[in-house]
C-alpha cells in the first residue's frame, strides 16, 4: 500500500489504522488530500487478512472539513473545483459503505463540516470528551456533502436534523453520543486506544458474521445513500455557483491570513 503524504496507511495484527496527517491544517480536506484517502480505503479494504479499519486524525482535530483555503485558490470556478473535490470525497464514503469490515472512527477536537460527515461514515464512532461537533455548513453559505444530511435524518429525524444543520450547529461529545450520533466517549488521551481495542475485539469474532452484520445493516440504506450523495453534490454545487458562498470563503481566506500574521 503507498502512503502519501497527508494520508498514512499502518497494518498490524489484521487492523489497519488510516490517519490524516495535515495537522497544521487541523487535518482539512483539500482534493490531494481527498484523493489520497479514497486510495488508502480502497487498498485497505482490499488488502487480504485486514479485518477491522480504524480512521484517525494526527493533531488537536480528527478533521476540520472541507479546505476553504483551497476552495479560494479556485475562485474562479469554485462550482467545478468543489464538485470534483466532492466526487473524490463521495466515492471513500461509499467505499467505507460496500467494505466486508467494519471501520471505527477515533475522533478528537473541534471537528467541523466534512470532518463529521466523514466520521459518521464510519460503522462506529469513539469520540475524545473534549470533541466538538460543528456543522459549519450553514455559515460558510453551503449545504452539506459527505452523507451529513443522511446521517442526521437517520439517526435524530428530519427536524433535528435541520436544526442541527442550521441553528444549533454545534455539539459536546455527550452530546452528540446521546443524540445517538456517535458510540462511545472517552477521555482525550484513550480515544486511539479505545478504537483499537474495539477494532481487536471486532478482529477476534468470527469474520464472516461481522461481515455479514454489517452488510445485513447497511445494504436497505445504501442505495438511499447513494441517491441522497448525488443529490448534496448537486445542491452543494449550486450553493458554490452564489456571490453569497464565494463572499463568505473570501472572508475566511482573510479572516485565516490575518491570524497566520498576528
């Protein structure tokens, strides 16, 4: 398996760990970056003999989202840009959906936007108590990607899910676990811990059941996931194609200028 540079792929004892390595950057996802994870996933859960994955973030934050910095650099035609970033980005989740293994998240810091949709990708989440969940999208003038709105309308109902999208963006770890939205809160320094020991305890059942469980619970809403994927893409890119969105990333870009100055 090759590793790049923001994304690095470890095997040992059957589970493989997939962790983002743009700490600098709280792990955001730029397209290389994006690229980078869809390889990683898609070797992984082909890899013969990996049976659990567990996804991780290096730094303060599992992933701060989309890179709007990126996004600015192609003001241009951000329509296009996002929509190539967005494909890239929907082609790991449906990875992560069709794998015979279960992938555990281990999440930390504040994670906004995409960050989330990732993590909640994932069959199982184990958050650090300190972990922040911001949707973000609203305030950047966009809708969601990454399966977000999926997700949401799954597991807390569609008004909630609204709500959680639009006025109350942000959530504590508690809170998110007992909204039903993530599995498990632990102390910050036992989360990558916590996930490998769930991963070694997934590794010792037999693996054919595991595969067949999770292949049992995901395959009446994959298709549905699939259909509501396309339908964000398309709705993310109109959202792109506004003066509203690019205003909004330009005041970002300063804003993140101005505190790499000071």
């Amino acid at each position: 398996m090759s590793n790049d540079s923001s994304v690095r792929v470890d095997l040992d004892q059957r589970i493989a760990t997939i962790t983002l390595r743009r700490p600098q950057a709280f792990n955001s996802l730029d397209y290389a970056t994006l690229e980078a994870l869809r390889e990683a996933f898609e070797q992984t859960v082909a890899a013969p003999g990996v049976r659990a994955i567990v996804l991780r973030g290096e730094g303060r934050s599992f992933s701060g989202g989309g890179d709007v910095m990126a996004m600015h650099a192609h003001a241009d035609d951000l329509p296009g840009f996002i929509g190539r970033m967005i494909e890239s980005f929907h082609t790991t989740v449906m990875v992560i959906s069709r794998a015979q293994v279960p992938v555990i998240a281990s999440v930390q810091g504040a994670i906004a936007g995409g960050g989330i949709s990732l993590a909640l990708a994932c069959d199982l989440v184990l958050a650090a108590r300190s972990t922040r969940f911001v949707t973000a999208y609203a305030q950047l003038g966009a809708s969601s990607d990454g399966g977000l709105s999926f997700r949401l309308m799954q597991r807390v109902g569609s008004a909630r899910a609204l709500e959680l999208l639009t006025l109350h963006d942000t959530l504590t770890a508690e809170q998110a676990h007992e909204l039903g939205l993530i599995n498990g809160v632990v102390d910050a320094e036992s989360a990558d811990a916590g996930a490998l020991l769930w991963a070694h305890k997934l590794v010792a059942l037999a693996p054919q059941a595991v595969a067949e469980f999770k292949q049992l619970i995901a395959v009446q809403s994959r298709e549905a996931l699939q259909a509501q994927l396309d339908r964000e893409k398309a709705a993310f890119q109109r959202c792109a194609g506004t003066e509203d969105f690019a205003r909004r990333v330009a005041a970002f870009a300063s804003r993140s200028a101005a505190r790499s100055k000071a």
